[in-house]
C-alpha cells in the first residue's frame, strides 16, 4: 500500500472513532440492528434446510385446530393426502376437520371411502368452514363452492400447476406424477416406519411416529390412481415413496379399493364416447351428452385411448348447467393441459389446465347453445376448437 493510500485509511479510520465518540446511541442502535438482521437470517437459512415435511409438522403444530380442504370431487390421490396432513397434524397435538366441495361418485373413489372408514365433511360455501387455519391439499387455490376466492390458506400441499401459495409453507411440485408421494416423503424424511397390517394394532398413538397401515395403503392407492398404476406421468419420487410405504400396505384393503362394482351409468357413458367419437388423424373428440355422475367422463376418456391409432382424446358431457371436459394424451405433440386452457381461456365462465398427460376443464353452458356474446361457442364451434388445438392450429 502507498504512504497517501495508507494515509487515507487511517484518516477514515479516525473520522469514524470520533463519529462513534460523539454519536454513541446511534452507534449502538447499528450495532444492535446488525444483531437483528444477523440472527433472522441465522433463522430463516435453518428454517428452510429443513425438510418440507418437518416445516410443515411445525407449521401445523403451531395451530389449536386445522381444516384441510380437497379439490372439488376429491380423488384417492386428495383424499390419502388430508389423511397425511391429519396425521401430521396430530402428530403436533393438533385437531384438524377435512372437507370437499363437489361430489364423491366415482366407484373407486366411494370404494375408497368405504373401506377405509373415512367421514369427510361437505361444503358449499365458505361460510361452512371451521373458523381455523385452512391448508389445500392436491390443489393450490380453492375453487368449487361459493366464495372460494376469499380464503387464504397458511399451507398448499400440491403437484398441478398453478398460482396458489401458503401463507406459511407452500410445496408444489407439478414434476410429480401425485400428491401422496410428497406427503410419503414427508414421513420417510421425517423417520416414521410403516407399521406392518398384521401387525397394525392401536393406531391412535400418534408418538410412536408409526404410519398406520390404512394411511399407508391410502398413499400407495393415491399413487396408483393419479399414475394408472404407475405406468402413466410418473417421476422417480412415485416408485420411490411405492418402495418406502410397501412395508405397510394391506393387500386386502388395496384389492378391495382398486376393484369396486362399476356404476351402470359409467360403463353407458363409455359406451356413448366410443360409438358417438368423431375423429381426425390421430386424435378423437367425444360429447356424451347429458350426465349424472361427472366422474364418468375421465373413465370414458380412458378407454376411449384404448382405441388402436388414437394418441390423444377429448371427452365432455353436461351436467346441471357445466360441460365438464376430460383429455388424454399418449402423444408428444399434444401437452392437454395446455391444449384445454388454451381452447377455453377466452370462453367466459369457463377454467382449465392440467398435466402433458391428462387435463381437465368446466364451460358453463350459458355460454353456448346458441352462442349469445361474441366469445360464445357452441358443441360443434368447441369440437373444432379442440381438434385445431391438438394440431397445434391454435
């Protein structure tokens, strides 16, 4: 260092002694404020080293009570995952409530419910929630019932796309084939054992850190049904939370969940979108028509896939006022969550979105039949929609 650079150093170095000298307070009142920032960013750096699982266990255990809420007609896949957040919840002492808007109509989905002794409450407005702090599970922004734009949740468990947050802990992961193979790496991180089913005996003790063999067969089933049995949208974290809760799962359960009787309407409505199909290359297109139960349209869309030299379908069907839609895709060309959101973004009233593999969407029908406005459609106008989307015309 130069004679006139060390000079200047020293002087500064003075400048700021006599500084201090005369302005102690605020000398200190820097230090201390240095402290502050210090120890908050000590906090924040741990805080967020810890697993996921283990933020949300805290954030869960600092609430008296919860209410967790499903997506509108709750699936295995939202249903295993309240049933994780519940146990997780009690796990810090607190109480949760877990709810749905929609319908439960699915045969697997009522299967579900059945043999797993689950009491899920329905709502259809916000009104009917707890007073609590609300968490989203399989969804990341309420939607469904009256006034769901209003609730703020303080944590969001999900795999969809999507803007929704937690006010306190937010884990979406939209590479993840479901939502129950986050909550099993929740137990997994956390060090919980799947307790063997014959050996599954008092599962209200919550401090032995043991996943009950009912949750665990839930999760395994939740995988299973967003995955089509672990053949379809899967990531590593499917087979990997598969292989963590095996241990635990009870074949007997699992068997009973996974082959229900089939509703009669559902094998109609299949029936309808495979001889009412209207196809163009490699790409099918199916309006059943009039609907009771909403969950048959995903099955139609399914087997319609099954159709030798179909890559990608569209099925919808209406009910009270909504043409409900179901798409798949087996075809690198077409990402059908996009496709749907792309078809219906300019349609009022109207949502959807979803995965490259599959995807789903709601127009209600007061736009259509004959259009009205000047963003109106009608059946045929939507199929040529969709047809144009899936080529990649729009």
């Amino acid at each position: 260092m130069s004679q006139w650079a060390a000079q200047g150093v020293a002087g500064a170095f003075d400048e700021v002694v006599t500084y201090a000298q005369d302005s102690p307070v605020v000398v200190a009142l820097g230090v201390v404020g240095l402290l502050v920032l210090l120890v908050v960013a000590w906090w924040v750096i741990r805080w967020l080293r810890r697993p996921p699982g283990e933020r949300l266990r805290r954030v869960l255990a600092e609430e008296d009570e919860v209410a967790i809420l499903m997506h509108p007609n709750p699936d295995p896949d939202a249903m295993s995952c309240a049933m994780a957040t519940a146990r997780l919840a009690a796990d810090g002492g607190t109480e949760s409530t877990l709810h749905y808007p929609g319908q439960i109509r699915h045969q697997e989905n009522r299967a579900f419910t059945t043999v797993l002794d689950l009491d899920f409450d329905k709502i259809e407005s916000a009104a009917e929630l707890p007073d609590a702090p609300l968490v989203l599970v399989d969804h990341n922004e309420a939607r469904g019932f009256e006034n769901a734009g209003t609730l703020d949740p303080i944590a969001v468990v999900d795999h969809h796309p999507g803007n929704g947050a937690g006010e306190l802990f937010t884990d979406v992961r939209v590479d993840h084939g479901s939502c129950a193979s986050i909550f099993a790496e929740y137990f997994e991180d956390l060090g919980w054992t799947p307790v063997d089913p014959e050996a599954d005996g008092d599962d209200s003790d919550v401090d032995k850190r043991e996943l009950p063999s009912d949750l665990a067969t839930a999760l395994l089933y939740g995988i299973q049904s967003d995955t089509k049995q672990l053949t379809k949208g899967c990531s590593p974290a499917e087979f990997t939370a598969a292989e963590f809760l095996y241990g635990g799962v009870d074949e007997e359960l699992l068997d009973r969940i996974a082959n229900p009787q089939v509703d009669a309407e559902v094998l109609d409505v299949k029936a309808r979108a495979i001889s009412q199909r209207s196809i163009k290359g490699a790409f099918a297109i199916s309006d059943v028509g009039e609907i009771s139960n909403v969950d048959a349209i995903p099955q139609a869309a399914d087997e319609l896939t099954r159709l030798e030299g179909v890559t990608a379908v569209v099925v919808f069907g209406e009910k009270e006022g909504t043409l409900h839609l179901s798409g798949r895709s087996r075809d690198d060309r077409v990402h059908m969550g996009r496709t749907l959101e792309t078809v219906v973004e300019q349609i009022p009233m109207s949502e959807a979105g979803g995965h490259a593999r599959m995807g789903g969407g709601q127009i209600s029908t007061e736009h259509m039949d004959p259009p009205g406005e000047e963003n109106d459609v009608d059946r045929e106008e939507l199929i040529n929609r969709l047809f144009a989307a899936m080529s990649g015309d729009i």
